[in-house]
C-alpha cells in the first residue's frame, strides 16, 4: 500500500504542476496548447484512479474521515467542469489546485 501511495504523492504533485503551468504560460501556439491539454488530461486520470483506489482502502479500513476527504477530492473535478465558464476558468482553476493540495497534505498524513 505503501506504493500505491507514494504512487497518488506523485501523481497529485504533477496534477499541481500541470495545472500551475496552465495557469501561469500564456500559451501561443494551439498545437502546444493541445499537446498541454493532453497531458493535463493524462495527469487527472491517473490521479483520479488511484486515488480512488487509496479512498476505497482508507473506507474499508474504517478512517472515515480521511476517506471522506479523498473521496471529495475525487468528486471536485466534476463539480468544477460542471460550473466552470470560459470567464471563471482562472478561479475554479485555483480552486482545483487547493483541492489537489488538500488531498496531498491528506495522503500524506
């Protein structure tokens, strides 16, 4: 389990790194812009399935509220694609970023 966590560390920390890049580089070209777009996409996935791993095994283990915690983790990308606009992307994108930490500092603990 151990590597399964260090594993979600990892991930969580290139999700930050993406999604501080998106946020930070005026992007010129649409190809790099797509090419970023993949791989921000390819991080989240990633960080997605294995912390839903991690958050199924912390549910069985009866530490609910860390479970509860990582399982809202999982939940906030959805919820934020559902709310986000073109004009707020910048916000809910900081947000997303608090989520990711929220959960490194969780798994972590």
């Amino acid at each position: 389990m151990h590597l399964v966590i260090t594993l979600a560390a990892v991930a969580n920390i290139l999700s930050i790194i993406m999604l501080l890049i998106g946020l930070l580089y005026n992007f010129k070209q649409p190809k790099s812009k797509a090419v970023f777009g993949y791989f921000i996409a390819g991080s989240m996935i990633l960080y997605l399935i294995v912390l839903s791993f991690i958050t199924i095994y912390i549910l069985l283990t009866n530490h609910y509220i860390r479970g509860i915690v990582l399982l809202l983790c999982i939940i906030s990308p959805f919820v934020i694609g559902k709310l986000v606009k073109f004009e707020t992307l910048k916000k809910y994108t900081i947000i997303q970023i608090m989520c990711f930490i929220v959960s490194l500092l969780t798994l972590l603990l």
